[in-house]
C-alpha cells in the first residue's frame, strides 16, 4: 500500500533553506570581521612603526640642523679670525713701510730739490715741494721710479714763481707705492749724484 505524505515538505524544506543561509551570512559575516579586525591590526602596527621611523628620523634631523647651526657659527668666527689675521699681517707689513719710506725719500731726494709738503693716502703719496729748475724735478721723478718701495710719478704741477730765491721752481707729484720682493728691498737704491741735476 502508497503512502502519502500530508506534511508541509515544501514549508519545511524552505525554512531549513532559510536556516543555512541566515548561517552562511552570520559566518561570512564574522569572517568579514575578523578579516577587518586582522587589517585593522595590520594597518596599526604599520603605522606606529611608521610614526616610530618618523620621530627617528625627525631626532636625526633636529640633531643635524644643531650641527649644522654649529658649524655655521663655527664658519663665522674662522672668517672674523681670517679677517683679524689679514689685518694684523697687513698692519705687520705697513709697519715697516714708513720707514723705508721715509729712508727713500732722503735716498732720493737730489740737493737741488726740496719737499715741502708729503701725504698718504692708502697706496699713493703726494708731494709737494721747490726745485732750482724743471730738470731738477725730473731727476727727482726718475730717482723716485728707480726706488724699489715707490713706483710710477705723475707730475701734477710744475710752475716758477719768479722768486728771488735759490729754488724759484714748485712742483707736485703724486706717486704710486709699492710693495718690493725680498731681493728688491735688499738692493741699494739710486743715490742722487752729488753737484745738483745731470746734464
């Protein structure tokens, strides 16, 4: 004899559908928040071990700009230094220079000529002085060209002002200073000859 079956198999199997899929949904929903979780923690740690390179690296800069600071300041007084050095050799070397300038200028002065007025400024020298006559002026130009701490004379005037006097003549020059070599200021510089001016 057929059975038949009067349940509801239809209802019953739709709701055991139902079943497994609300199951399925709840796991893949806890896998999706486990899996968010995990990449939350992974996205976490990257970043504070980001944060931590970050702030390394910020210390390293913070302690290369001091240095930096350090070695500018450093830098400012090697200069200031350097400058203070240039200026005592410069003082050291101008030491000596009047001295030798002034024994130049009675080395080369011919009796026939006297100065009168003398001034210096930086690397040039002005001269004023009275002469017995315009060769008596270029032979102090050529003695004073000869020297080895003066170099070029300019004459800048030259006039005779009719004076009852010995030397009627007055001039000015301007001469540029030199500096000479060791074996230049060693030499023995030009001696006017005695008796006033060449022929």
């Amino acid at each position: 004899m057929a059975r038949i079956n009067l349940l509801p198999w239809r209802a019953q199997r739709r709701k055991q559908r139902e079943r497994e899929f609300f199951m399925q949904l709840g796991a893949a929903f806890v896998a999706a928040v486990l899996v968010l979780m995990l990449w939350s923690f992974w996205m976490g740690a990257r970043i504070d071990n980001q944060n931590e390179r970050n702030a390394y690296l910020e210390g390293e800069i913070k302690q290369i700009d001091e240095k930096i600071d350090k070695i500018k300041d450093l830098e400012k007084v090697r200069q200031r230094l350097l400058a203070r050095k240039d200026i005592i050799e410069q003082l050291q070397a101008n030491r000596s220079q009047m001295v030798h300038l002034f024994d130049e200028l009675v080395k080369t002065t011919p009796p026939s000529v006297r100065l009168t007025g003398l001034k210096q400024s930086g690397n040039s020298l002005s001269l004023d002085g009275l002469a017995q006559s315009n060769a008596s002026v270029a032979e102090y130009m050529r003695n004073i060209e000869a020297s080895p701490w003066m170099g070029h004379a300019d004459l800048r005037k030259t006039e005779n002002t009719h004076a009852d006097s010995r030397m009627p003549y007055v001039f000015g020059l301007d001469v540029t200073l030199n500096r000479p070599k060791p074996e230049d200021a060693s030499a023995p510089a030009v001696r006017p000859a005695a008796g006033g001016t060449k022929p």
